[in-house]
C-alpha cells in the first residue's frame, strides 16, 4: 500500500506556503499590542484569535480572570500565575487576556473561547501591563514627553491613570522605593482593572548591578498583591518561566527560581493564594502549531500513515527506544499529525532551553520555514514532518538557528558536516549522499540535521542523541534503517566536529575534533609521496659513517661486488619485496640471491660475501611504520598557514606539538620495523645452506634511540662479535691465519689477506682498515706473522715498521718466511724496519652503486608496444607498485598484464605459474642463446601459447645450466577476459600466486581501462 504523504493530505496557509512571514508575525510583544504598534496578527483581536488554539490553559486563564473582573464569580481568584518553559505561549495568552479585557472586537468565535456572558464592552477595564523585556531600569522608558519610567510601579502608574498616576508615584521611581498598597489601589480608580506582569526575570537580570533593586521589586509585589486582593474587580495575571519540576531551566534560570520563591511567600499571606494555570500545555503545543501554519489537515486518512509508521517500527524495535513501541507514541502522531512527535520533544525539551528560543514562538518561525522548504522540494519519503526535515542549508533556517539562537560557535560543525553554503566545498553530509546514496534519500544529510538540531540545548546534559533515538527520529515507512545506520557509522567515522568520547552521544563540538581532522588528512595522503618520503626517511636513519648503506635493491644486480669506500654495506630491503613474519626459520629467497649472486645472470658468483649485512622488514610493523609516516605527512600538511589558521588557537599548538613528536615516533616506527639482521657467518640460520645467520634488534633498544637505525645494527653485531670498529680490539692473529689462505699458502699480500675480511664468512667484519692494520702488527709482535715490504722485514722482537695495506706488501707465516730464508734475520744483517717511509695507502677498486642493467631486454625480438602503467623492481615490489599506480588513476579493471624477468630460473618458474591464473589467455616470449664449453654456440627466439612453450622449457633448461656463457630473456602476457578488478583484493592474490613461485627482479607493464 502507498503511504500519503504530507502533501497530500495537508495545505499550508497562505502565508506561510508563501514564506511570506515576517519576524514581527512571531513577535509576541505585550507592550507594542496595548499602544497599538503591533503587526496585524497580534494587534487586531479578529486576526489574533482566528490563529490562536483554544487550549484548555487559555480557556480556564479566560473564564477566570474575566469573571473577577466583571464580578460574576463570587470565588474568582484575583492572581494568577502563568507557568511554563521560555517561548510556551505565556505572552500569547497575556495579549489574549488584553484583547478580552478590551470586549474582543472583531471574534468571530467568541464562544470558542469564553462565554460570551462576562465578556467585558470595549473601554470598561483598565489594562495595564509590565513587560520586562521592554523596561529600561537605567535610563527610563519613555511614556510621553517628560515621562521615563525606570520601575515596573512607574509603568504601571502610568498605564492605569496615565500623566496624573504617573505623578502620583513619581518620587517613588526615581528613588526607586516601592510604593504602598493604598498609593497603588488608588491608580484603579474604582473601576474594573486589569494588571498583566510578563518577563519579570529578564526584569531581574537588567536590575542585578543595581543596590537593592530586587528587595524593592519583592516590597512592590507585597503591596500590588495586598492592593488586588482588597480591592474588587480586580486581577493580577504574571508569568514565570518554571519547567516540569517547578524548577528553573533555561538561560535565566536563577532569576525564575527566584521569583517562584518570593511569589510563593507573598501568595501564602496573601486572602488567597495564586491559581496556578499553565496556558498551553505539552500535548496542546502541536495543535497551537497546526492551527497556525495549516489551514487543512484531513484527519480521516492519517490512521493509514499511523499504521505504516507502527509497522515499521514494529519491524525495527530492536534497534529502536522502547518509547516506539507504547501506544501513547503512536498516538502522539496520530494528533500531532503532519508532526512526528520526535520533532516536539526535541524542540521542547531541549532547543526551547535556550535564551533567545521561546518555544511556540521559536518553533512557529522555524517550522513555518521549514514548511515552505519542504512543499518546494517535495521529498517524497515526507510521510510527517520529521526533524531532519529541517534543511540547515537554507539560509533562512540557518538564521534562525544560528544568528536568532547565538550559536555562532557552532558555524564551524555546520559548514564542515552538514551543510555548507559555500557551493564550492561539499560538507561531509553531501559527500556521504554522493557516495553511498545516489538517487535515494540524502541519508547523510538526514543525520547530519539531526545530530546538529539535537546540539542545540542550553545544558551539557540535553546536548546530543543516542543511536537508537537518531533511529527512531528518522525511520519512515519509505526509509531503510540499514541506510540509516550506514549513514551514521560514517559520520562517526569522518566528522570533524563530533564529540569522540567513548560515552558521548552523538553531538557536535564548536571546535574541530581534532583527532578526526587529523585522520581525515591522513586519508587524504598521496600514496606515491607517502612511499618516497618514507623511503628517503627510511634512508635517513639508516645512512652513517660506520657502514655503506645501499638501499632497496631489486636483485643482486643493486649491489656492487667491489670494495668501494672499503666500509661493509648494510642492505636495506624494501619491506614490499621482502619481509619476516612470526618466526625466523630461513633465510628469504632474494637475499639468498643477493648474498650469492651479482650482477643480472645467476651465473655470477658474489665474491665479497663477508662485505654484506641484510636488514629486513618486521611483516607484523609495517602497517604501523606506513601509518606513522602517513600520520606525519597529514600533520605537516595542517601546518600550511592556511590549514593552520582554521582551528582554535590551543589546536595549532597541539598540532605542532603532535608533528614534532611524530618525527620521533616515526623513526621508532622505522627502526623497530627493520629489525631483522642477516649477517654472513658460518654458524647457519636453522638448516639452512647459506651462510647467513639472523639477529633480531630488541623492540626496546630501538625506541630508546629513535632515528639511529644504523647504529642499532652495528651494536648489534658488535655484541655477536661479527663486526670491529676502529676501537675495537683485532682478533687473534692464529685465528686469522687459521680461517684464511695463509695457512695452507704461508705468505700473502696485505692487500689480498685484507679481502678475505671481505669474502670468508668465518671472518668478522671490518669497519675501517685500523682493525686490520693492528692485527697484523699483533701477529708479527707475537711470532705468527712476518711482514716484508721489499727491502723492508719486520719480526718478532724488532722495532716495530710501519704496515701498509698494497700488493707489494706481504704478510707471512713464520714457517713460509723460514722455509725461504729470510728469517730469522741473520746477526750480521742490520736491521731496515726503522727505514721505511711513506704511509700505508688502502687498496680497493672505484667505489660506486654500480648495478646490472634491469631495463635491458637483450635477444633480437621486437618489444611490445608501451602499455599505460609499469614499475620495476622484485616481482612483489613491482607487482606492488603497479596495482598503487591503477587506483591512483582510478582505473576500474586491468586488460593485459606483461611481466618480464631477467633471472633464467625466475623466467622458466613464472612460465610454470602463470598456467595457474584462471579467466585469462597467455603469450610467452622467449629470445637469448647460450655457449658451450666446446665452443659451440646456440640461439633462440620463441613467441606462443604456454604449452609449448613448457615443453621448449624442458630442452632449454638443462642446456643453460651447463652452459659456459648464455643469454636469457622471459616475458609473458596474461589477456584477462574479463579484466583483473581493482577494486577488490583479486590483484593482492594474483601477486602472492605468482610470488610464491618467483622473486627476482621484474619489469612489468599493463593497460587498464574503466577511467572512473
């Protein structure tokens, strides 16, 4: 069944369909309705009445005061006492009461009122009246010329008798001394008189700098209290502002709590005490609503709406306050109709709270608003007027919350989440529309509205909505609640403005949540800057003087076999190609290839093996290391002036002082991610064949010396005894000899007995030559070594020489240097040691970072045409980038993905691979030639299906590996029929199938299609 909305069964007056009402069609002013400068709505009794709602309040406040005052009730009351909240019609009913007292000129339906048996004849009651949102107790308000009254009993003076009464009391207004009660019943003049109190706390909060003002206002009440009771025909009619429990709770709260105090005591001396009357009621308020902005609701068919809305509920109660499902809920929107009662409560209970907010009034100027809106919009899930109907973008109810209410501080929220009147910047409302529910009802907008309208309350306590509220105030027959709640999770998760305590409800903060400013500039990193500025990070705080950094290789190739600087090079592997889990049971397959091989072909073998040292990611770390550089990046992007300015003055200095901390949080990030070591020895990681073994740096040493990465490793392998400093002691000169060439071949040169600290794995490792050098000088001072440098011997119990590090300098065994003759030196022999010159000059070839060409395809076939993205480096790696670089395009799908190796076994194990990957046809390409050890030589170049091309991977592989010189280059194209989808984790499979079998370095390319 089709649900009625409110346009079909509701028809706006004219007016407010129009938007034509103005600020003084609300202004319920009692002092403009008496001097007759009030609008047409208030001041024409005919007009006034025809918009007012009977309620039962107004009804007994008019059958009662109009009986005293025309004599007929012989136990009338003669005070009485208006009570309700801020705004709850107080004024509304004090104007009816004027026009009343006056004969209601014009009303058409008296009787609908009051009987109209004790309706007075126009001109017979004197009306007077006090309101204390008009007084002027500092300067006086003027009456007429030479007329300023500065206290209530001046005005009233004034009002009852006009220039002469005021006269009567003047020294008592100008000293401010309250008159008597005989003073004051003489103003009535022996006639009918009606006195009318209203905003007397607002009188009392003008008044509170003034010396005993407030006990001279309680002196005057006890004598206009003592004169209307004396006197017949007489009524006084004042207001308080007193809330459910008698107590105070809007903005002048202490002045109301006050007032009920003093009236109290004079009302308990008084003949009689006030009749306490409440002129519109809670349930009453939505029909004074109805009667004003309505001038058609057709009641016989909102039963079909009040069942959809209970069967919708019904459907939904466990997500929903038990209020939705009593009767009594039900009904409220069955007599409040076209309003859900949410709208009521939230608007009573706790925007009514506020100063500036009187509650039918306020709500009339707002909902009338909202009305117009909505009948030119038209939403079709409008089955009742709920609160989120209320569009916080139209300027006009902007105004009206913002401006009108004082709630300037929380423009901010407004702009930022739910409603932004700049064209050119979205809220994050419309961006979550946008996003999510495209074509359906803006469900981001809805709970934007409704989190924003539930903020506006005077106290802490009623700022805020609970889930299951929001809920409720927004389900609709038409609405889903899973929409709903979406809606809210990303609220909650996006905003920049909600309060992100864990108990909080959900409301907005004037100032920008921070932590959620913060984790949207995160969000909004660019995931190539974040990966180069962390890796020149990463590189930062692993570059020392202590050890040749080299970083992120692709393959051996990235990693020169040469001496360079002479330092040993610490290898920094990029946490996309490799990483260690849980536990350490092997060495990674790259670094074996590194450790082993150099160059492109595995064919070369590494000779400078004991001149490396690995360092690996943590795989459980990295997350946290990316997000910390992340973290980083978005808080130096708050720092920008322009950024910087838009938060409060305590946000910037906490900004800055999150990015200074943040540097070092990211370098412990860092360290404690790469905090693998693999370094060269023969004591083996578990049962492994490379001599490698590992060290994990202790999480805590890392964090105590953040942006120090280097110096973690070298302490490291300091305390496993593989690595010497130029302090450090040399090791002892028989080990040396025992675990190098010297022992079997009694002499070598310093230069080359220098390179086995570079290439035996059982040796340590030398940071600097100085270790080296004393080491030598240890062996000959204690009989293991001879050193002769030509003319220049140097042993055992002789001046020490100085030792250089060259090809014509040898260090020998002291049995080689006997078998050859040369020593022991012979007596006769003068001794040369003390006659060499010159320093000693380290060898080694060119330093460089000198690397195998990865780019190079070799072999004679044609490369393909460019495709649109590639990236080089590990498979893993490259893989890696690749699928970053299609998101970062927004492509929706890849077509064709083309991977090349440039390793022969990688090559013919991704041949294996790729048979494996479904929804997709495959080329292989492959070209190279290779030379035996005879001589003879032999070339190929292969492009087809993958078949055959495994049965010529057969004939080719054992023929390379035997062969003396080769050549091999590999690609294959995988065409996906369908497309590979970006969007989910089919690409993040795709690499770990193809990983598993291949590691080396990789050049790959796609084209992509789908452009979003």
């Amino acid at each position: 069944m089709t649900v009625p909305t409110i346009f079909d069964l509701c028809t706006p007056r004219e007016d407010v369909l129009k938007d034509a009402i103005s600020d003084a069609d609300f202004a319920a002013d009692l002092a403009k309705v008496l001097t007759g400068t009030a609008s047409e709505h208030y001041k024409d009794a005919g007009a006034f009445f025809a918009n007012t709602y009977p309620t039962r309040g107004l009804k007994n406040l008019l059958q009662n005061v109009l009986s005293r005052l025309s004599g007929t009730g012989k136990e009338a009351a003669a005070i009485f006492r208006l009570d309700t909240s801020f705004g709850g019609g107080k004024t509304h009913s004090l104007i009816a009461l004027a026009h009343a007292a006056k004969g209601m000129p014009g009303v058409k339906s008296v009787d609908e009122f009051v009987s109209e048996a004790i309706v007075p004849k126009a001109g017979t009651v004197r009306v007077a009246a006090f309101d204390g949102e008009n007084a002027d107790p500092a300067n006086g308000r003027k009456l007429a010329k030479g007329v300023l009254a500065k206290t209530p009993w001046g005005e009233l003076a004034f009002a009852l008798a006009g220039e002469k009464g005021f006269e009567r009391v003047r020294a008592s207004d100008t000293s401010g001394q309250a008159p008597g009660a005989e003073t004051i019943a003489e103003l009535f003049g022996g006639e009918p008189t009606l006195i009318l109190l209203d905003e007397l706390a607002i009188y009392l909060r003008k008044v509170s700098g003034i010396p005993a003002a407030r006990d001279q206002f309680t002196a005057f009440l006890t004598s206009l209290f003592k004169a209307i009771e004396s006197t017949p025909r007489t009524a006084l009619v004042f207001t308080l502002a007193l809330g459910r429990e008698g107590r105070a709770q809007d903005a002048y709260s202490a002045e109301n709590d006050f007032l009920a105090a003093k009236m109290a005591e004079l009302t308990a001396v008084a003949a009689r005490k006030a009749t306490l009357l409440n002129p519109t009621e809670d349930d009453e308020t939505v029909q004074v609503l109805k009667r004003r902005l309505f001038s058609r609701v057709d009641e016989s068919k909102v039963a079909a709406v009040v069942d959809a809305y209970r069967e919708r509920w019904a459907r939904a109660k466990e997500q929903l306050p038990p209020d939705a499902m009593r009767p009594e809920y039900a009904e409220d929107l069955r007599t409040g109709y076209p309003f859900h009662p949410h709208v009521l409560q939230t608007l009573t209970l706790k925007t009514a709270t506020i100063a500036d907010f009187q509650r039918v009034r306020g709500m009339l100027r707002l909902l009338a608003r909202t009305i117009a809106q909505l009948w030119r919009d038209k939403p079709s899930d409008a089955t009742a007027i709920h609160l989120h109907h209320i569009d916080l973008g139209v300027e006009s109810i902007r105004q009206e919350l913002i401006t009108r209410l004082g709630q300037a501080q929380l423009v901010p929220p407004l702009n930022s989440d739910v409603a932004s009147p700049d064209q050119g910047h979205a809220s994050l409302a419309r961006e979550i529309d946008a996003k999510h529910f495209g074509g359906i009802a803006p469900y981001g907008s809805y709970v934007g509205r409704m989190i924003f309208v539930h903020t506006l309350a005077f106290n802490e306590t009623l700022k805020g909505v609970t889930p299951d509220e929001l809920r409720l105030g927004i389900l609709a027959p038409t609405l889903e609640l899973a929409f709903i709640e979406q809606a809210r999770q990303e609220f909650i998760k996006d905003s920049a403005y909600l309060d992100d305590r864990p108990t909080a409800p959900l409301r907005f903060l004037s100032e920008a949540n921070l932590t959620q400013v913060i984790r949207k500039e995160e969000q909004s990193v660019d995931h190539a800057e974040l990966r180069a500025q962390l890796k020149d990070r990463i590189r930062s705080i692993f570059k020392d003087d202590s050890l040749e950094l080299v970083m992120f290789p692709a393959g051996p190739f990235d990693i020169p076999d040469e001496v360079g600087n002479g330092q040993p090079r610490i290898v920094l592997m990029s946490h996309d190609a490799v990483s260690i889990g849980g536990t350490v049971e092997e060495v990674p397959e790259l670094i074996v290839r590194c450790f082993q091989q150099k160059g492109s072909d595995s064919s070369g073998i590494r000779g400078l093996r004991n001149h490396l040292v690995f360092v690996v990611a943590d795989d459980a770390r990295i997350d946290e290391m990316r997000q910390r550089m992340g973290r980083r990046l978005a808080l130096r992007g708050l720092l920008a002036p322009e950024r910087l300015r838009v938060l409060a003055e305590h946000q910037q200095q906490r900004v800055r002082e999150l990015e200074q901390r943040s540097e070092q949080e990211l370098a412990i990030a860092i360290q404690q991610c790469y905090r693998h070591v693999f370094y060269p020895s023969n004591v083996r990681l578990g049962d492994g064949s490379v001599d490698l073994n590992h060290i994990g740096l202790d999480l805590q040493s890392t964090s105590d010396s953040p942006g120090a990465g280097q110096k973690q490793v070298v302490r490291a392998l300091r305390n496993a005894g593989k690595l010497q400093l130029r302090e450090d002691p040399p090791h002892d000169p028989a080990f040396i000899q025992s675990r190098t060439p010297l022992k079997t071949a009694g002499r070598m040169s310093s230069a080359a007995l220098r390179d086995e600290f570079r290439r035996a794995p059982a040796l340590p490792m030398l940071a600097h030559d100085d270790v080296f050098l004393k080491a030598v000088r240890e062996g000959v001072e204690r009989g293991t070594f001879v050193y002769r440098r030509g003319e220049l011997l140097w042993g055992q119990g002789e001046p020490p020489a100085q030792v250089l590090i060259d090809e014509q300098s040898f260090v020998y065994t002291v049995a080689e240097a006997k078998r050859e003759g040369f020593w022991p030196r012979r007596r006769e022999e003068p001794s040369s040691a003390g006659g060499a010159t010159g320093g000693a000059t380290p060898t080694g070839g060119m330093s460089g970072e000198g690397s195998g060409d990865a780019g190079a395809t070799g072999g004679t076939s044609t490369p393909p045409a460019p495709l649109a993205l590639s990236a080089e480096g590990p498979l893993r790696e490259a893989l890696s980038k690749l699928w970053e670089a299609a998101r970062a395009e927004k492509y929706s799908h890849l077509t064709t993905l083309r991977l090349r190796m440039f390793d022969t076994a990688d090559g013919f194990r991704l041949i294996g691979a790729a048979g494996t990957i479904p929804g997709s046809s495959k080329e292989v390409e492959l070209d190279g030639g290779y030379e035996t050890a005879d001589g003879s030589s032999f070339e190929f170049e292969y492009k087809g299906n993958l078949a055959d091309a495994g049965q010529l991977k057969g004939f080719l592989e054992p023929q390379l590996r035997a062969a003396a010189d080769k050549q091999f280059n590999a690609a294959i194209t995988v065409r996906f029929d369908q497309g590979l989808s970006m969007a989910g984790k089919a690409p993040e499979e795709l690499a770990e199938k193809l990983t598993r079998i291949a590691t080396g370095a990789a050049h790959v390319q796609a084209s992509a299609e789908g452009r979003q």
